[in-house]
C-alpha cells in the first residue's frame, strides 16, 4: 500500500484543472447497460472506483474500454448475466446502481448488498421499495438482492427518507422507470447535480423525463433507449477540496473547469470564513490569509453543504480563531477523521451527529491513518497547514475518488509525495529520546 508523505506549512499557489465527477460518472456507466448501442463517455476521471465498476459490467456482459483520446467505451456484448459478483460490488457502495438498468432491461438482478466506506448506516430499502412499486418482485437472500419482473410498469414512487432524498436510490429507480410501461411520477427526488447529469444522459440515449433539477419527476418509459456520446459534468466535491487545500494553507490559487453553480453554499460558506472568492465562468479563485473565522456548516442533501465536504471543512476549522460547530445530516456518524486530526493538534469534541471544533493557534505533523475517502482528504489538507511533516496511510481510499491528488497539489506547489508504506516505517514511531551522559 501507498501512502503520502507532506511537507506542510506552504501556502498553495497557481491554477489546476479540475476532472470530471466521480459521483456523476459512476451512476451513468451503471445506466449503459439500458443502451442498445454503445456509449462513449467523455470526462470519467480515472479512479480505483471507475475500475471497480469497470470489473462488475464486465461481469454483467458489458465491455468497459478506456481509448487513447481518454473516452470511455462502454458496449454490451453478452445480455444474459444478471448477476453481480460480490468480491467487486461489497468494495463500493454506487456498484449497487447497476440494480435498476439491469432489472429493467434484462427482467432479472441479482445484485450483492452494497459496500464501500465504512461511514455510518446507509440501508437501501428505498431503492427497493421504489422498484416493488415498479412492479418488480424483490427478496433479499444470502446477502443479495434478487429482483424480476417481465416488464417494469410505470407507477408513483417517492424517495426521501428520514435523512432526505436518496441519492443512489434516486439514480436505480430512475434508471429503471426510462425502460418501464406507461408513465411514472418520482417524488422526493434527489437534486443532486449528479442525478441531473445521469437525467440528461438518460435523455441523450433517447429517454423522456421532466423535472430534471426539482424534486418531482416524470418519466414516459420506452422500449428501447439508443447510444451515442456525453460529456461528465465537473467534480464539485474535487473542486471545493482543491478551493479548501489553497483556503488551509493561506494561499491564492484558481481552479478551472469548474461548475461553479454547483457550489452555491460551499462558496457562501467559504465567504464567510473569511475567504475572497471569485468566479469567472469555469475558474474560481481563492485567496486567504490568517486564520479563518468560525463558521459552522450543517451537511444536508443539495443544495446545502454536501456530506462529502464535511471532513474537508472541519480540517479547515481546526485553525479557526474560535469554536465551529459542524452537523451531519446525511450520514450522522461520519467522523472517523476526528480522532486523525486531534493527532495532528486539533481540538474537536464530538456529540452524536455533531462535532464542536475549538480552532487552534497551529497543527504539527505526525503519521495518520485514513479510514474512508472523504477522511483521507481532511487528512492530506491537515498536513499540508501543519508544521513539519505528516505521513497520510491508507491512500488507498483517496485513490477512489481523486485522480492523483497529490499531481494537482504539486503544481500548487505543495511538497507532497506518494511513496510505499513500507518505506516510511521509521516514521510510525515516536521520536527517540537522547540523553547525555
């Protein structure tokens, strides 16, 4: 295993271009496999999860291709698998989007429980709830999910629960009415950009939905969809990382190929810590000096601040001239990073779905151990504002939602280098004591 070896205490400088969305591409590589023709996908970023659910399609008959000008091919050349294999599908939670295309379009899914970052409960009875109300008969067998139906006929179908709107659930039960018959109404939609995204995607091939960006949405299910090509929107939780590294550190940098207008909150949020923001179309740029000022933040679906932010800005609170309070919403017990970042020098108390956060004067470095992707980023962004230098383990979890991280940061001039585990050994023990005699 990797790890990443940081030299903090350099304020990021310059401009970086940010890749295409992990949490939109993954979604619409799943939904390929309503297509009856190929699709090419421009923008998949090249991730560990993009090579996860490479493997699961190509499970499922569909082939997966990365070609020389970067787009991906996807084309189903066997449309009799149904199901999924566990080993691939427990790594990562979106694997389970394949559930909805695959029942609609080949009548059976046998698809294994979710897995991925260990952050707190997730369960997925929406997603099924919403393919029952479809029509589809659904039993849940030795850690399966075994769903039939000879032909999925449209219905009503609501989608938030007790912690809002369901994402992934959102993406199944979407993917599945565009094949179903007669109309289907979806209530308590997710928003998300990235449901927007596949939405559009799904038009591309040949579907008919309303509502794309609200809560509410009407689909007319058709026979069959087509192929062709589509561009991934931009990553809006890599862009924030990066606008949230150059915050930490008291830089001035610019991020371009942005979506600027996925990040209303984050930039608001950003303004009031004390951060001068701009925007100017794709690129936004950020500079910041001292200490921010204490701002709190609720993570909550979108468009409020997303879950996927959380640790990142709580990193950036560390340092603040006085007490945040930050709340998670979504996934109320997402805080391994906390214990991480109290080695580091931070102060955070933490109360159930709460983390109250007394900013510091500075963090120093030291080895830290990440624990989901999100935690992995707050870590990389800790020890790039510490003094000294941090040891970041366990990259292994960044590396499924950021294309080489620690490249863009290099060309902001951060001093930061992946090297093996192995070769950092020496640096996980605690600093010898020299007595004189």
């Amino acid at each position: 295993m990797d790890a990443l070896r940081i030299r903090g205490g350099i304020p990021l400088h310059g401009e970086v271009a940010v890749g295409g969305s992990k949490n939109a591409a993954l979604p619409i590589m799943a939904a390929s496999i309503l297509a009856s023709e190929p699709v090419w996908l421009e923008g998949v970023p090249q991730l560990n999860d993009v090579d996860t659910l490479s493997l699961v399609l190509g499970h499922l008959g569909v082939e997966v291709k990365r070609q020389r000008d970067g787009r991906l091919k996807l084309e189903t050349v066997d449309s009799r698998p149904t199901r999924t294999d566990y080993e691939h599908v427990s790594r990562m939670r979106a694997s389970f989007c394949v559930l909805g295309p695959l029942l609609a379009r080949r009548g059976r899914a046998v698809v294994s429980l979710p897995g991925g970052c260990q952050i707190g409960d997730r369960p997925v009875d929406l997603h099924l709830k919403g393919l029952a109300a479809l029509g589809a008969n659904i039993k849940v067998e030795h850690g399966y999910v075994v769903a039939e139906a000879q032909r999925l006929v449209g219905a009503h179908v609501h989608l938030s629960g007790s912690r809002g709107p369901t994402v992934t659930g959102t993406a199944n039960v979407l993917s599945a009415a565009v094949l179903a018959r007669g109309r289907t109404t979806i209530t308590g939609a997710a928003l998300e950009p990235e449901i927007v995204d596949l939405g559009r995607f799904l038009k591309s091939l040949g579907a008919k939905i309303d509502g794309l960006g609200t809560s509410t949405l009407e689909i007319e299910g058709r026979c069959e969809l087509g192929g062709g090509g589509y561009r991934i929107i931009p990553d809006r939780i890599e862009a924030a990382t990066l606008l949230l590294a150059t915050a930490i550190t008291g830089g001035s940098a610019t991020i371009g190929g942005a979506a600027p207008e996925h990040l209303g909150q984050v930039l608001e949020h950003l303004r009031r810590a004390g951060a001068d923001v701009q925007v100017d179309g794709d690129r936004i740029s950020l500079s910041a000096r001292g200490r921010p000022a204490p701002t709190d933040i609720v993570a909550q679906p979108y468009p409020g601040v997303p879950t996927d932010l959380q640790s990142q800005w709580m990193a950036w609170m560390a340092l603040a001239r006085g007490r945040s309070v930050i709340r998670d919403q979504v996934f109320g017990d997402r805080f391994s990073h906390v214990a991480e970042l109290k080695r580091l020098g931070a102060k955070i108390e933490r109360a159930g779905d709460l983390a109250v956060v007394s900013g510091v004067e500075r963090l120093t470095g030291a080895c830290v151990m990440a624990s989901d992707l999100r935690a992995s980023a707050a870590l990389v962004l800790a020890g790039l504002a510490a003094e000294g230098e941090t040891v970041v383990r366990r990259i292994y979890h960044l590396d499924r939602g950021y294309e080489r991280l620690e490249g863009k940061l290099r060309r902001l001039q951060a001093q930061i280098a992946r090297a093996p585990e192995s070769a950092l050994e020496d640096l996980a023990q605690p600093p010898s004591i020299i007595t004189g005699r």
